[in-house]
C-alpha cells in the first residue's frame, strides 16, 4: 500500500465520463465562475469606488466579496482545467495548497458573517452608539480578526491532515481536495488528532450560529417595536440580505456535511459538494444587489461616469 511519503499527486473524482460531458462541463463551470467574478468584483468595485458606501455594513460587503472570489476561485479553476484537459491529478503541494486556502476562506468567511450579524445588532438595537461601537479602527480590527481566524483555522486543519500516514491509495472522492475524503485515504485509527480538531471547529461553528441567532432575536424585537411601518420596512430591508446569505451558507454547509450516510454516494457527494463551494459565491451579489438602492445608485454612477468619458 502507498504511503503519504511516496504520493506524490492525487486523482480526483472527474466530472464526468464521456468527452463530451466533459467539455460540457468545462463550459458550465467557466460561466458560473465568470459570473461569481463579475458579480463580487461589481459590488467590490462600487464599494471602493464611491465614498457613500464607506459605511461599516459595506466595508464587511467588501470584504465578504473578496472572500468569495477568493473561495470560488480555489475549487473551480482546476476542476475545469481537469475538464479541459482530460486529466484528473493534482499535485500532493497543490492538493495541500488548495486545501489550505479553501478552509482559510472558508473559516473566514463564516467569522465575517457572524461580526456582520453585530453589524446589524448594533445597527438597530444600539443606532445611538453605532458610531463609537463601529468606528474605522474598530471595524479594520474586526475584519482583520475574521481572516486572521481564516488563518489559524486552516492551518492547523491543513497541518494535521497532512502529518497524517496516508494508506489508503491516493485517489479523492471530490472534485477538489476536501478535507473528509483525504482523511479517507489515512491509515486506521491515525485520524484521531484531526477528528478531535473537527469537533472543535463544529463547536466553533454552532457557537457562531448561536450568537447570529441570538441577534437576529434581538433585532426582530427591536424592529417590532419601530412604531411608523415605514420605519419597520426600512429597518428588515437592511437585515434580510445578510439573514438570506447566512442561511444559504449555513444550509449548503449543512447539506454537505450532515447528510445520513445511508444517501452517501459519489454522484451525490459531487452534486451537494459543487452547491456548497459554488451557490454562495454567485448568489451572494445578487442577494445583496437585488433590493439595494445605495449599491445600485453606486454601480449606475460608477458606469455613467465611464461611459460619459468616452463620449
């Protein structure tokens, strides 16, 4: 049996088994991540671009933009370039690469959802302290702690799966090196370390969900107690593009992982995998876009701008 000292690639789980599905998906594949692309570098773009929305709530939208692209761009392009090309290894670096800054981004993604949820806490419950609670600095802090946990978080994930002896031949399950199905390929009862860090991340993620639950109670209360309708109606359009993204995340992520193992099955395993890595990214822009006046006036006035140059 190989052992993880003489791998020195992976073979990941193809997208499909004919050519032409193959090219099929290459072409998917290339249009969903273009889109992420366009839609998170429009909202990135406006967001730097137009001082009206130097705000704390779309410094974080920045943020979050820049994440998912990040994200997205980790998995996709070499699952197309796999498509393309008619292979499906990837090197035992680029697999520990990948796999690094999948969970990086991922982790820190997660923890900028959660300081966006005190965003708005603060935002509704505290409107008179939002200044002095979410101040520049304050806010630079924040982000800085949520990819900074990103970090830290992938790090000790990525070092101990890969201090792990690996037995189990070197092909993944996934069309990306996903952290389960490497522990697949480790020898028996070696995965012990790396079990008890996973617990700790789930602990860490319900602690999370719990504290964006908690003020989402909060400022439903508060809001309840808006007495004008309009001020009512103002005050859930500012909560619901974030409370939407935040169950898209929680719900593929859920999805992905908590699924009964009686359903398990590589086809499956590929579908709610792609969901989870590739649905947030692209619909994110687009939930955040759909009923912001602020962020469209942005992009209309960034664009009229440049196209009146021309002229």
């Amino acid at each position: 049996m190989p052992n993880s000292s003489s791998i020195s690639e992976f073979l990941l789980l193809a997208l499909a088994d004919t050519r032409q599905l193959q090219l099929l998906h290459f072409w998917l594949l290339l249009g969903i991540y273009l889109a992420a692309l366009l839609g998170n570098g429009l909202i990135s773009t406006a967001v730097a671009c137009d001082h009206r929305l130097h705000t704390p709530m779309y410094f974080f939208l920045l943020n979050l933009a820049l994440l998912d692209l990040g994200c997205i761009s980790t998995t996709l392009p070499k699952a197309m370039a796999n498509a393309l090309w008619h292979t499906r290894t990837i090197s035992y670096t680029g697999c520990a690469t990948q796999l690094f800054f999948f969970l990086f981004l991922f982790g820190a993604e997660y923890s900028l959802l959660t300081i966006m949820a005190y965003d708005r806490y603060v935002a509704i419950c505290k409107p008179l302290h939002y200044g002095t609670l979410l101040g520049s600095r304050a806010c630079a802090t924040m982000a800085a702690a949520a990819w900074g946990s990103g970090v830290l978080y992938s790090l000790l994930h990525t070092a101990s799966t890969f201090s792990l002896p690996l037995c189990q031949g070197n092909t993944v399950d996934q069309f990306f090196c996903e952290i389960a199905h490497i522990l697949k390929l480790s020898c028996s009862g070696s995965y012990l370390r790396e079990f008890g860090l996973v617990i700790f991340s789930i602990l860490i993620f319900f602690g999370c969900f719990v504290f964006i639950f908690v003020s989402y109670v909060q400022i439903f209360r508060a809001v309840l107690r808006i007495p004008s309708e309009q001020g009512r109606h103002k005050a859930f359009s500012t909560c619901l593009p974030h409370l939407s993204v935040v169950s898209l995340f929680v719900t593929t992520c859920m999805c992905a992982y908590l699924k009964p193992p009686s359903i398990s099955s590589p086809s499956l395993d590929l579908v709610v995998t792609v969901v989870y890595t590739v649905v947030p990214p692209v619909m994110n822009p687009i939930i955040y876009s759909m009923r912001n006046q602020e962020l469209k006036d942005a992009l209309r006035k960034l664009f009229g701008d440049r196209l009146l140059q021309y002229e």
